[in-house]
C-alpha cells in the first residue's frame, strides 16, 4: 500500500476529500462516530460541535478522524488523523470560523454572517500523527 506524503495529504483535504468521520470517546468507553463537514485552518482541522460529540470533547480532547475514497482495493485512498480537540465557544472566536468556514465556501464578505449562531460552536483540532494510503498510487 502507498502511502501519500504530507503535502498530497493537505492537498487532498483542502481540495474536499468528502465529509469527515470523527471519533470521539463517549461516557461509556465506547468509540462515538459521526459524519460531519470540517474547513482546515492552516494544518488544524475545523468542525462543528454540539451534543454528545461535544461533551465527549470537553471530557476528553482525543480525537480521530478518518477520510475514504473509491469504490475497490485498487483505487481506494484514505487519510485518518490522531489529534487534540480544542473548543471554541466565545462569540467572537465562533464569530469568526462561521466567517471563515463561509468563505471557503464562496461567500462574498459583503455576505459574510456578522454575528455568531447561538449553540453554534467548533472544535479545531491540533494533528498529532497521520497515517494515509493510496493505492492507485502502486
């Protein structure tokens, strides 16, 4: 299996590499998995938080997260992430992902939201080990 280098792997990420599933630990010592959209900000991944899998961050920032793509052996290609979680609650911090998360979706700034949603708040996550394959790359 090849794996892809940093720089392929960023590439891959930033360019939407489909939705991320991030697995948290849960009260019961049972991995909590779920689908969501992340926007990196520089090497840091940034998602939505709220419910179980924010609680599970504010108890324990370990998280993983793990990307897959193809349909066989042959072009399956896939990155999964260890990292610490970092909260963002404080208006002005959230304030500021919804802007950013915005743009990189298009958004003109004169669009851009200019308060936070209330209940809205993101964990940026600090990539501690990465390990990733490619297999159309053999």
């Amino acid at each position: 299996m090849a794996e892809m280098t940093r720089d392929e792997v960023y590439e891959w990420l930033r360019a939407g590499a489909g939705y991320v599933r991030m697995a948290t630990n849960g009260p019961d010592g049972y991995p909590h998995v779920v689908p969501l959209g992340y926007f990196l900000q520089g090497d840091d991944i940034v998602l939505n938080m709220r419910g179980q899998r924010e609680a599970n961050v504010r108890r324990d920032p370990r998280v993983c997260l793990s990307w897959d793509t193809g349909t066989g052996m042959a072009d399956l290609k896939g990155v999964v992430i260890r990292g610490s979680a970092r909260m963002v609650d404080d208006p002005a911090g959230c304030l500021e992902l919804t802007r950013e998360a915005a743009r990189g979706r298009g958004v003109p700034e004169s669009e851009l939201p200019t308060e936070a949603r209330p209940g809205r708040n993101f964990a940026v996550v600090t990539v501690e080990r990465v390990a990733s394959w490619d297999n159309a790359k053999r």
